[in-house]
C-alpha cells in the first residue's frame, strides 16, 4: 500500500477538479493555495465547501489512506487511535486525492509520486476520518458515506491526529 509523508505535519483530502474551479471563479491566482487557506476566509469556504478538507496535527512520517464505504470499516475499534466526524466531501472527476499539506505552497510540485489518488464515485459525501493501527502500519480510514443532497458540514478543522 503506497504511503506518503506528512509535510507540516498534515495532508490535505481534496477534489482537484473542484479546486481549481473554486480558484479560477474566486480569480486566486499563482501556485501557492496554503496562503488561501491560512491568510483568509477561502480557507474556510473551500473546507465547508466540500472541495477540501485539512488534516493536520500529524506526526512527521509515512502514513496509507484508503477508503470504506456503507458501514464497511477497515480498522477495529481497538486500531483506532482518533477519529473525526461531520466532514463532507464532493467529488467530481471520479475520485478522491491526499498530498502533504506543504505541497500547497506550490501546487505545481504535486505529482504521482508524493500524493494518492483513490478512486471515488462522483456525488455528496459525509466523511469520517478515523486514525490508526493496522498490520503496523499507520493509516487514515476515510470512511465515505453517499447522500443525494449536500450534507450539513459539522467538521471540527481545529483535531489533531497525533496517536502513536
């Protein structure tokens, strides 16, 4: 299972279609986005928005993301280290994509190499985020739930997941 590097200690989960859309129709130009998520409200918007959403108090190292779906979960609930609820997610080009939240100084830095790219069906989700153990590894569940319709946004951006 691929794995990637907590840059500042933190990744982001986000719909890459729906990003740069956010950023053309908002004119937010150049390659440094984190300056959008940490100097103004856009931050906020594109997190509420569904479009991306901050993991960050993470430990320095490698971690794994995969995702669960309708009640599946991948980790036990004695593997799970720190959890969060109330996040949503919309994708829009048939998946979901994770990188180091450092690469968003430079967007144009993001490649194959440093960041995941898993599968997603198109649509509204709620999202949980559950940290943890498996096998030895460290691994972030993003456990996805399908809905019809926006989901109401109750994320908490202020968790940490620092777990050892």
């Amino acid at each position: 299972m691929k794995k990637i590097f907590s840059e500042l200690k933190g990744f982001v989960i986000y719909s890459p279609e729906l990003l740069t859309q956010y950023l053309q129709e908002h004119h937010l130009p150049g390659n440094n986005i984190l300056k959008y998520f940490v100097e103004n409200e856009h931050g906020d918007e594109i997190t509420k928005a569904g479009i991306a959403i901050p993991v960050i108090g993470v430990e320095e190292d490698y971690y794994s993301f995969r995702i669960s779906t309708q009640g599946e979960h991948i980790l036990n609930d004695h593997e799970i280290a720190t959890q969060s609820e109330g996040w949503i997610f919309q994708s829009a080009s048939h998946e979901v994509k994770i990188v180091g939240i450092g690469y968003l100084k430079d967007i144009s830095s993001i490649n194959e190499e440093n960041s995941i790219t898993l599968p997603l069906e198109n649509g509204w989700f709620s999202l949980q985020i559950l940290a943890g153990n498996k096998d030895g590894e460290r691994l972030f569940e993003l456990h996805m739930q399908r809905h019809e319709e926006k989901p109401e946004f109750k994320g908490d951006v202020s968790t940490e997941y620092y777990y050892g």
